[in-house]
C-alpha cells in the first residue's frame, strides 16, 4: 500500500488512501501532552529530535518537542542549504557546490538528511503501531523547493527504507485533496505558509489533470519567525531591549510562544497571559500586539501572492477557489489580509483542513500511480529555471536549458565546446534560480558542477562539440546525458545526487551515520560539547582555536563552571546563578594562566537560569567561544570537552575519581583545583 507523507517543517502528517477517500494515521497521539491536546493536534507528529535531559538517550515526536530541554527542529530547513554569500565568489571559481548542514546531538555532529531519515524512520515505526507497514510513499516537498531539498529529502525516506514513488508539491497536494473532496474544476490559487516556508501556486483543474502554471515563495518565512516576533514583543512588554534577542531567548521560551501564538490563531482570543521563565512577571499579550508586531512579515508574505498573479497575467476575479494551508495561513490577520489583496473570501478552513489536505492529496496521488483512480491524471510543473552558469564580466550569466514551470517530465538541451585549442574538459556548471538574474545572484541555487571531457583535446574546438540533454523525471530529479556529436561516444550519462564539495553521492555513508543515531534511542549520547560556530547559521563540527604569531594553536585550560557560578550559596538561600561571580574566578585563572586559552562549560539548565540582567553578557560570551553550553552539565560533559582541546581541567570538584574512564587527568599539570576562600580564588 503506498502512503502520502507531509514531512513539514514543524510538524509531519501520513495518510493512506482507504479506496474511496483517505485517512491520516496517528502516528504519536499517545505521547501528546495535554496542554497541547486540541482538535486535530493527535493527527500530527512533530518533526523535531532531541536528547532525553537525564538519560540522554535519543526521542522524536512529542516528547523530543515537550519534554526536553533542547528539542531540534526545522532539520526540513536545512535540506535545503546552500552557500552563504561570502562563499559565492569561491564557488564561481573553484567549482565547490554547498556543503551539507550539521545537527549536534550530544557530542556528535549527524548530517541533516541523516537527521530527516531518523524521522521518516520514526514515522514508519508509528505506522507500524497501527498494524500496517509503509513502504511505499508520495513524499510533498515545497513548491520552491531547490534541488538540494528535494535530492536530500527522496534520499532521507530512502534511507529509511521507504521507496519515494513521486515527490510533488505542497501546494498541488492541498489543491487534489480539495478537488477530491468536493468535485469540481477550474482554477485555483494556493497559499501555503507553515512553520518554515511560504508558497503560492496557481494550478488549473480540467477534465481530471491537475496542471501548476505559476508558483512564487520564500523558503525561510514562517511560523518559526512569528515565534520571534511574538518573543521581540514580550521582551518589549518586559522592559529589554528588543534588538538584542537572542538564539537563547527564542529557545528558552519556544514552547511558550508557540502555545501563545496557537491561542492568539483562535478567532474567539483577544488576550493571552504570557509569563516568562526565570521568575519574570507574567504579561498580557493582546491580539492587537501580536498582529502590529507580524505584521511585516505578513507584508512580505503577500509579495509572492501578487508576483504569482503577475506571473499568469490573472487577476483574482479569475480564480475558482482560494485555498489557505499551513498553520501559519491560519492567524486570523493573514487570512484577512490575502482576503483584502484578493477582493474575495477563501475556502473555510473545514472545507480544506490546513495540517492535513498536503498528506491527502499526496495519498491520493500515490492512488492515482497505483491506477486506484480512474480518469485522474496529475501534472507537476518545475518552480526554478534550469540554466548554466557562465562568465559574463563582473557577473555569472545565466542560460536557461529547462524554463520555469514546464510541466514534468521536462526536457532541454543544449551544446558546448572547449574554448580553446588544447583544452582537456568541458565544465558544465548547471544552476536552478531565476534565469532573468545572474547566476551568482543570492536567489540561484549551484545544483552541480560536471566535467566532459575532450576526446580530441590537440584538435579543432568545432570538431569537439557536445549534444547534453537535461531530463527532470516525474519527481522533479534531473538526469544529464552527454555524447560527443562526431563520433556518437556517451561521455556522460548519470542522475544528479552530489551536494558535497568533492562529488560525493548524497547517500554514501548516510546508512551506516544513520544505523549510529538510531542506536541512540537506547544508548546514551555522552554530554559532550558543541562547537561555538553552532550558534550560527552552519555548524563547521569543530571547536576554533586562537593561533598564535607562530602559527601553533594556543593551550587551553578548561573551567568547570558548574559551582562556580553559585559558589558559596546553599539550599537554604536559592539565588540564581551569578556570571559576577563567575567572571572573579575566570580573573583569577587568566592571572595564573596567562599564556592560555579559557574555555567555561556551563549547562543550558544554569544557562536558563540567569539573571535576566545578565543574559546579554552570556549570549555575547558563547557567541564568542569564551563560553560552550551543554545540554546537562556534568564532570563527564567537562572531560569530554578538556579531552577533545587537549587542555587542562580547572575545576571545584575532586575528579580523580574519573581516573578509570579519563586515564590522563592523574598526568602531572592535567588537572588543577579551585576553591573559594571568603572574597578569593585559591588554587590547589
């Protein structure tokens, strides 16, 4: 039986064709916490991973959301990388193509789309519980999605031993789940906006076929970013600076601001009381706020919804239906808004259910592959130019091979030739984006870079032409077929699947990094350390060391910043944890150890657990590198990072008793005692 899978960004929902309509499969109702417990929330599983905070072993779903202290999610995100801006000079001339992002769990870096099979996984495993078994699936991707997304997300279900059949897009699914429930054809326009991206599609239905012909989105815009809105706006009510929020503020209070923002969606909601962790008052939050505060991003939002219509030459009144999908489509302001743009009222929500008509419509198809659904017929059509990247003076020319929304499967061709005499290759540097704006501009994607080579390198350029063939297959998956046009010799002929900067395939290595993480589940990750850098946007994997005018990398000296900061203190005078307190003793280390580099550990728990006076000053330490939290701090979590710097271990314990699993802290200078003497620091 094939499946239709909606792996969103925030939350995943699977549904099945039952033979004459389709049902969703509650994959992880049983762990839904109560005060998430609202209708329609047991038909979604959470697409977040995290560690257990005490036996830190591996969870999914709604325990990794609401039962940890550091849940991950948005890993659909990352599928989707690409270079950052100050790599797109290197890429034009090196040929690198983007690296994948990391996702630390523990002291361990996992690959994304390793992360993203371990959810597909889970959510076969969910199925199973219902006593079915999925291996089969239509897997939805965003309609703007880039060929790294779509690659990595075929790969991942893949991975998890479920055959991708079809991937088609979020929105065309919405549109057949529609279209199945209530009968009817013509044209339709599309708003998805969910937890991390926004797409507006316009599709016609006739005789049947369901046929895209325009699509515009964002691919990071979303409920995600209304959580730090809501977040800038309590800081506000609360007396901080707003600007300064941080990747910790948002965390800290995550699943706070969510159950607000869910509450605020509800039309009958004019208020909602807010109250801070960290022993903060509590804020009432109203309607009015929350909507002045979203408002830009719903602005922006509407700019793809008009660039869409213009796309088509349509206005609205030539629209059949309106549908509105996603979580985020669902604030009562953002629906007011495409109302007002529009000129016309959209589709009741309960005639189009926005958490679950994605999955339905991707279960019907899956009906309509297997030929479960006579007289149906569903055309997906591309959302990016295909073109090549060429050197065009201060900027990369972009010549489009396959135009923006030609109907899958699509074809185009093109030739090359050596530039030169004597030249041994012909570089192909293939790119998806938009093909009227430069190939190095932020919006165009590097899909590959591919090498012909030259079978007669010392003879006429003429005689050394290429016919090459671009092919994208029902899923969107492009193939390029490359012959010599004099002799009729293939040069090349394979399927595109490499995102890593030395050509490696994207599944080589996953399933045995795979087979690793999901021995997590039952086997504690060590508290280990994550590397400064992972407070970005792209976690490098290692920790930064300061280098010295010799070249060589500077000692470090570990602290162990656990008692320090609440040094002195006991049950019966609970204050929260002091960084002036830690900030004396780091004094008094760096006087001793002058020549050395100080790296603290601290736990996220005493890291919630500051002042809020003082958040600014830890924020700025971790971003950096003076600082390295860690999900539970511990004495093993302490070795762990001193074992990986190499470095010395300050710290107010006794750790000798560690001797047998971390034999080098008994070595002569390894180790050095600190203790607090009325208003000083003394060593031992």
């Amino acid at each position: 039986m094939t499946y239709g899978i909606d792996f969103g960004t925030s939350n995943s929902v699977v549904a099945r064709w039952t033979g004459n309509g389709t049902e969703v499969i509650r994959l992880d109702s049983a762990g839904l916490p109560a005060e998430w417990n609202r209708p329609g929330f047991d038909e979604l599983f959470p697409s977040v991973v995290s560690l257990r905070d005490i036996q830190r072993t591996l969870c999914f779903g709604w325990s990794a959301k609401c039962e940890t202290a550091d849940p991950q999610d948005a890993v659909k995100r990352m599928l989707a990388s690409r270079p950052r801006a100050a790599d797109a000079e290197g890429y034009a001339s090196s040929g690198a193509v983007p690296e994948e992002h990391e996702l630390w769990l523990g002291d361990e870096p996992f690959r994304s789309t390793t992360v993203a099979a371990a959810l597909f996984d889970r959510m076969r495993a969910g199925v199973r519980r219902n006593l079915r078994e999925m291996d089969e699936a239509v897997v939805t991707v965003p309609a703007n999605a880039t060929g790294a997304a779509r690659y990595r997300t075929r790969a991942a279900a893949r991975l998890a031993d479920i055959k991708v059949k079809a991937l088609i897009n979020e929105p065309t699914a919405a549109a057949i789940s529609y279209a199945h429930d209530y009968p009817g054809e013509g044209c339709f326009l599309v708003f998805d906006w969910g937890g991390g991206t926004i797409d507006v599609t316009i599709l016609e239905h006739y005789d049947g076929i369901f046929d895209e012909v325009a699509s515009r989105g964002i691919t990071a815009l979303g409920g995600l970013e209304f959580d730090e809105e809501l977040v800038r706006l309590v800081l506000t009510k609360l007396g901080t600076d707003p600007g300064r929020l941080t990747r910790a503020d948002a965390r800290r209070w995550r699943r706070h601001v969510e159950l607000t923002k869910i509450a605020l969606s509800q039309p009958d909601t004019e208020e909602v009381l807010f109250e801070p962790l960290g022993g903060l008052p509590p804020v009432v939050i109203h309607r009015e706020e929350f909507e002045g505060a979203v408002e830009p991003l719903i602005r922006r939002a509407l700019v793809p919804l008009e660039e869409c219509l213009r796309d088509v030459g349509l206005s609205p009144d030539d629209l059949d239906a309106v549908l509105m999908i996603g979580g985020t489509s669902q604030i009562p302001l953002v629906r007011r808004e495409v109302e007002r743009v529009l000129g016309r009222e959209v589709v009741d929500a309960r005639l189009c259910n926005p958490m679950t008509a994605v999955a339905r419509g991707a279960a019907i198809t899956a009906a309509e592959i297997d030929g479960l659904i006579p007289d149906t017929t569903i055309s997906v059509a591309t959302s990016h130019d295909l073109g090549l990247s060429f050197e065009a003076g201060e900027r990369r020319g972009f010549a489009t091979v396959i135009p923006r929304y030609s109907t899958l499967p699509a074809r185009g061709s093109s030739s090359a030739m050596p530039a030169t005499r004597g030249a041994s290759r012909v570089v192909l540097e293939i790119v998806e984006g938009d093909g009227q704006r430069a190939a190095d501009d932020e919006r165009t994607f590097p899909l590959a870079r591919l090498e012909l080579r030259v079978p007669q390198p010392h003879g006429d350029p003429a005689g050394n032409v290429f016919d090459v063939d671009y092919h994208y297959d029902r899923s969107g998956i492009l193939k390029v077929h490359a012959r010599a046009r004099n002799s009729g010799t293939v040069i090349l002929n394979e399927e595109l699947d490499c995102f890593g900067p030395d050509g490696t395939p994207i599944a080589r290595g996953l399933d045995r990094e795979l087979e690793r993480l999901l021995r997590r589940m039952d086997e504690p990750l060590v508290n280990g350390t994550r590397p400064a850098a992972e407070k970005q946007e792209e976690p490098t994997g290692s920790l930064a060391f300061p280098e010295s005018e010799t070249g060589v990398s500077t000692p470090s000296l570990v602290v162990d910043g656990r008692r320090i900061v609440t040094a002195g203190r006991t049950a019966a005078s609970p204050r929260p944890p002091s960084l002036s307190l830690l900030g004396s003793a780091l004094k008094a280390v760096r006087q001793r150890y002058p020549e050395r580099r100080v790296v603290t550990v601290l736990g996220t728990d005493i890291v919630d657990a500051v002042e809020h006076e003082e958040q600014q000053l830890l924020d700025q330490a971790v971003a950096e590198g003076m600082i390295v939290t860690v999900p539970t701090a511990s004495p093993q979590a302490v070795l762990n990072v001193a074992q990986q710097l190499d470095a010395v271990v300050v710290s107010m314990d006794d750790l000798t008793r560690f001797r047998t699993p971390y034999p080098w802290i008994t070595e002569s200078g390894r180790f050095v005692k600190i203790a607090r003497v009325e208003w000083s620091w003394v060593f031992a």
